[in-house]
C-alpha cells in the first residue's frame, strides 16, 4: 500500500511529524485561521505530502484530537493502577490529568478549547474523547470506597462523581492559565481537599443536611 | 427614535417575544441550521420586522445571549442574599442555577452548547457571560466561611474553588440531561455533599495529605 520509493522515513513516522506541527498551529491561530502551509512548513514537508498523508484540513485536526485524546486516556489509564489504596488512585488520575494539560499546553488547547460545532466529524470526535475520559474516571470512582469494597458505590451515585470530577478539572484548566506557575502537584493536592472528603463521606453514607431550624 | 405608527404593541415588548422565539429556534436546530425566516415565523412578525429589530442572525443571537446571561445572573443574584449562613447561601445559589437549568432548558442549550466559535461578537458576549457567572459565584465563596467571618478566605482558595464549582455545575448539567426526572433540589443536595465539607476543611484549615506510610 505504501509508497516508499521517496522517502527517507517510513509513513508512521512523518504523520506524527505532522500531527506535531499541526498541534502546534492549530493551537496557535484556532481552526479556521490555520493554515495548511503553516502546517507543511513546520513539518519541513510539502503541502501536496500533506494532503497525501492527511487528506484534509479537517482531517489533521481530527489526526491531531484522536493522537492526544488516546495520550490523555492512557495518561488516566496508568495512573489508575488497582495497586492503590482509592484515595491515592483519584490522587494519582488527577495529577496526570493536570500534568497532561501542563506538558502538553498546546494538546489541551486543541482538545479543548477549539469549538465542537467546527464539523460534524470533528464534534463526533470531540464527543468520543469526553466519553473516553468519562469512562476512565468513572472506573476511578467505582473503585473509590472503602478499601476492598468495590464496587464502592451505586452507578447512579458513580456516574454523578464523574461529573462532577470532570467539570471541575476541566474548569480548573482555565483557572491555570492564570496560574502558570502553579504546579500540578499543588493543584491535585487542593481539589483533593475540595473533593475527597464529601466523596468520603457519601459512599459512608454521610449526607449534607439542611442545619437545624434553618428553613 | 422608535417609529410606532403601523405597529400595536411597544418595540420592548415585541423584541422580548423575537428573542423568545429566537432561543426556540437555535436550542433545537442550532446557529448555522436555524433560519431568521422559522424565527420570524414563530414570532408571528415579518422578516423584514426581524432584522429591523435586531439587525442580522447575529444580532439576534447576541440577543438571545444578554437576556439570558442577565436572568441567570439574576437568579444568582437573588439566592445568594447575605441574610443567610454560608452553606445555605452556597445551597440556596446551586439550586437556583439547577432550576434555571431545568425550567429554562432552551436558553441553557443556547448559553452552554452553542459554540464559542460562531464568531468574535459571540465569543465575546459568550466570554462576558462565564465571566458575570463566576463573580457571583466567587461572591459566595468568599463569604462561605465560618458564619460571621468575612472575607472567609485568600482570594487565591476562593478563585479555585469558585472555578471548581463552576465546572462542576456546568459539567452536571450534561448529567441532567440523562437524568431529565431527576429534580433541581436533589441535584443541589447532591452536590453539597460533594463539595461543601471539602470546602468547610479547605476553610477550617484541615487539608488532605497523602495516608502515613503511602509514596
């Protein structure tokens, strides 16, 4: 299938080239004002090689979303060893998820910020990540309770966890552009302390109450 | 300024019932597939009327995004009145956000999945709205310590707590939409027991560390 007759490296190898140079220019101008040369140049590739290898504009990006959203979910994957205890576990899924957005600033901006109404391939796309990490999240949760019990809590309770866990660490992802600085040890350690106790305390059965003689 | 002859009813109120139709229109088909012409026929108001009104699709979609940004806010407003304890404000801001989300599901399609790509005027009205949500949620952060102690904590632990309840919110309003039976006031007590004891701990000084004897 592949024609090797002029190249100096195999095809595997120039499409991640590719992927990198575009990550970086569609993190840098968004979507539309990207442009393909930019990409080929950056590449050190002709434009023509480019459309061989990727078809498309939209087919790099959707090369660029499928390349780190599979980086992303082997990122929480790993960090999620059963070895551990379930705090250490949550502890552990969190911090390789801000690492990630830490190392690969221009990945997440791509994963992330570029809009899901660019096409209907990309939005599907876009859809498939978030359910990845929704799944490798809730596989945290489920595992979360007491140490020994799994499954630790009803799905229902797991799935409304999941959510709650993704939005916030998605939202913190903003905050982090205005703290540059902050390392992603220090911002897993104060979501755990936002967190892991009142997830604690639900899979024990403790709930929050209305106070005493407050309406 | 305003031109009343051929018309019955004040420009004010017939604007109020454009943008009703309008928010219809663009929660079920979306930006690029809604057409003026289904607006104007739901409006029951000419076409010509429309973009006199309110100038383009844009126009109306920015439109459609102020009034809803502004109600929201409102309902933030309101329920977070000093009157009460912090938990209560933090509960009594919640519910009013879940609610809004519930009885006003279109203009939340509008507001939350409508991309942020459309254009720069919409990112920007878009960028405006999160940016009132979350000083109104930051308000009730940071008197959400102990009662009577105010400001309850350093801007730093009240900015990433306001954007982890943001994200949260705003992530569980997806789980909403798996769960439609599932009632505003038992989404809100779900949360606060997610979050409100972290939060307290965070507040009282009490943090996570990783368990004795753990890497």
């Amino acid at each position: 299938m592949t024609d090797t007759r002029r190249r100096r490296m195999p095809r595997p190898v120039r499409e991640q080239q590719i992927i990198d140079a575009a990550i970086r220019v569609f993190a840098k101008r968004g979507y539309h004002a990207a442009s393909v040369d930019e990409i080929a140049e950056l590449a050190g590739i002709s434009k023509p090689m480019v459309y061989l290898y990727l078809d498309s504009k939209e087919g790099l990006f959707l090369a660029c979303l499928r390349r780190e959203a599979e980086r992303l979910v082997a990122a929480l994957r790993a960090a999620a060893g059963p070895a551990h205890p379930p705090e250490l576990r949550l502890r552990a899924g969190l911090l390789a998820f801000f690492t990630f957005v830490t190392e690969r600033r221009d990945s997440w901006v791509v994963l992330h910020r570029q809009a899901s109404e660019l096409s209907p391939a990309i939005a599907a796309e876009l859809g498939r990540t978030r359910q990845a990490v929704m799944t490798e999240v809730s596989g945290l949760v489920r595992t979360g309770g007491p140490e020994g019990a799994a499954p630790a809590c009803p799905d229902d309770e797991a799935d409304f966890v999941t959510y709650t866990l993704v939005g916030a660490a998605d939202s913190l992802t903003d905050w982090m552009t205005l703290h540059p600085d902050e390392p992603p040890e220090r911002i897993t350690l104060r979501l755990m302390n936002m967190v892991w106790v009142g997830m604690r305390n639900v899979l024990d059965g403790e709930v929050w109450t209305t106070p005493a003689g407050e309406p």
